[in-house]
C-alpha cells in the first residue's frame, strides 16, 4: 500500500503531542512508566553522583550492610595485588561507576533490570589494608557473606580476578557452584615464585576448596601463550572453548554446550575483560590477541538467560591503559547483560 495523506494524518493525530514517555506499546510502555516523568523528564545520564550502572546507592558506614531489602547488591572490589602483569585494575569500579548511559533497557533479554528489580550499588569491599593480599582476600569473603546472608545475589566489580575465589568461598561453601567463565586464561595455575592466590590461578583453588564444581564449569575463549600452565582446567573436568576455535564454532553452538555442562544447578558467572580482543578493550592488564569482539561476547550472555545464577562479576578493567575508555564502556555494558541474566535466575530472591 502506497504512503497516503490519511496515514500521515493518522500518524499525527497519535504522535504529534506525545512526549518521549508517551509509548504505546505495552512492552515498551511498562518500562517508560519507571522512567520518565510527565512532560517527559528522565534523569539526566551525565548528572549526579556516579554509581554502577547508575543503580541507586545504598551508603554503608562500615561492613555490616544493611540491605535484606535488595535482590542485588552491586559492589566494587578495587584491588590489584594478585596481578602477575600490568597493575592498575583497582581502578576498575571506579571507571565503570564513570560510564554513562548503560541501559536501562535491554532490547535482547526485554527488560530493565534497574527498575525491575531491587537492584543497588553498595560501594566497596571495606578492605583492611591495601598491601596485604591474603587480607584483602578474605576480606572480601567475608563482605559476600554478608551479602549472602541476607538473601541477595551479589554482583561484583574488580580488581583482578583473584577476587573470584573468595566469592566462591562465600557462595559455595554449601554446596560446589557451577561457573560460566569467559577469559583469555584459563585462571587455574599453581604457586608462581611462593603465592598460589594470585589471578592465575582462582579456579584451581577454588575447585581444591570444594567450592567450585569443575565438571559443571565452562571456560569459554581460552588463548595466549601461557596454555601450557592450565593442564589443571580438563584433567579436573572443566569444559575449555579455545578462542582459536570459535570462529570455526557457531555461537548458538558454545550456548548449547555451556547449558548443558552447566545443568539447572547453582552457577555462578564470571567474566574477565582480556576475553576481548585487545582491539575493544586495551584497558587491562594481560591482553591477548584473538578475542572476542563485543558483539560474540554480548551473544554469549543472553544466550544464558534461564540458568540458575547465584552471582556474578565482571574483573580486570585497568583504565591506565584505556585511553579510549572503550574498555570501561565495554565492561559496564557487560556487566549490564549479566545484571540482566538475574531477572530470569531460579535463584533471584522474591520480595
């Protein structure tokens, strides 16, 4: 049918006086009803106090939050003394909390997670010191714990991916975890020169604490030269999708293997920004050729909606290398689709 005056008219009779929020589609309405406010006011993305995913902040005066009202407390692990390489990821929870306009509607999974549930940023781990990293590591246990406890999923921001162990301890001292982990390394090394709880090696030692159950584990875009130290990664069970590879894999193909290494138990989801290529996120300490681009990654995350998630993190934005901050902006909008897997978790506390 041929465009007509009568269809223009139509048109402007329906949209002509309507401001942004007016929407008429019920989808799309019940999420701009969160959102904007008549004469079609929303908040300004670049005002205000900086927060992760611009999630309400939840101040705590100390290490007793208080939060039984939450789904989803998001929170920030700013420390880097695990790294083996490039320093400078205890910057990374305040360079997402920088990024703008993440959300808050995801137009793949069809939901705004900020507004749908009970989501908050709660500030930081209150560390102990910030030279010790033993502390510094049980000091983060003891914050998801906490968290925990109060029936609410935690959803961190790192740091370097030792932070991942003690979260594990915390979340699977009950009964061992599944994981989805998407990285350039398989993180599952030894001792290096007397310290095994560096960022080499948080799976290895959370599968040898009993807290991480290696034959539900998925190690997804696995490259570099350093292949030779994660022997530890299959002869323990765990599924490793070489990068190498992936190009000659379907996505749809790696979702289906993850859901099926990972069941419908317990899973947590761990995702370490140097899975990207080094061409959408310099920004880290141990960049790897041959990575993922965005577009893959975000895929590999929606692809899990439905899996029953316990909690989840996002590590290894160091923003001294990210001139561009493509890096923060890519692992802010990360850490929004895997925010977004909680809506649809079996685990997703109701209240």
């Amino acid at each position: 049918m041929p465009w007509t005056a009568e269809k223009l008219a139509a048109l402007r009779e329906k949209f002509s006086e309507a401001d942004g929020g007016d929407l008429h589609d019920p989808k799309f309405r019940k999420i701009a009803d969160k959102i904007f406010s008549e004469g079609g006011h929303r908040p300004a993305p670049y005002a205000g106090i900086p927060t992760l995913l611009d999630a309400p902040y939840r101040f705590q005066d100390s290490g007793e939050p208080d939060i039984a009202d939450l789904q989803v407390a998001l929170f920030g692990a700013p420390m880097d003394l695990g790294v083996t390489n490039r320093n400078g990821a205890r910057f990374g929870p305040r360079a997402l909390r920088a990024i703008e306009r993440i959300g808050p509607y995801n137009d793949a999974l069809e939901c705004a997670p900020i507004h749908e549930m009970k989501v908050a940023d709660i500030g930081d781990v209150p560390f102990e010191s910030r030279f010790d990293l033993h502390q510094s590591l049980s000091d983060i246990e003891d914050f998801v714990e906490k968290i925990a406890a109060q029936n609410v999923i935690p959803m961190a921001v790192g740091g370097d991916h030792s932070v991942t162990h003690p979260i594990l301890k915390a979340l699977g001292k009950d009964r061992p975890l599944g994981l989805v982990h998407i990285d350039a390394h398989c993180d599952t090394g030894g001792s290096y020169e007397g310290e095994k709880f560096h960022h080499g090696g948080p799976f290895r030692n959370a599968v040898l604490d009993g807290v991480l159950d290696p034959e539900r584990t998925i190690q997804i875009g696995i490259r570099g030269a350093a292949g030779y130290i994660w022997e530890f990664s299959e002869a323990s069970g765990m599924t490793v999708i070489h990068g190498r590879d992936i190009s000659d894999t379907s996505i749809l193909a790696i979702i289906e293997k993850a859901r099926e290494v990972i069941g419908d138990g317990p899973t947590y989801f761990t995702f370490d920004i140097d899975s990207l290529d080094p061409a959408f996120a310099p920004g880290t300490g141990t960049p790897e050729a041959g990575g993922l681009t965005v577009r893959e990654a975000l895929a590999l995350i929606r692809g899990m909606k439905g899996l029953n998630f316990v909690g989840g993190d996002v590590v290894e934005v160091a923003p001294a290398y990210d001139a561009t901050t493509n890096t923060a902006q890519n692992a802010a909008q990360i850490l929004f689709e895997i925010l977004s897997l909680m809506m649809f978790s079996p685990s997703l506390p109701q209240k």
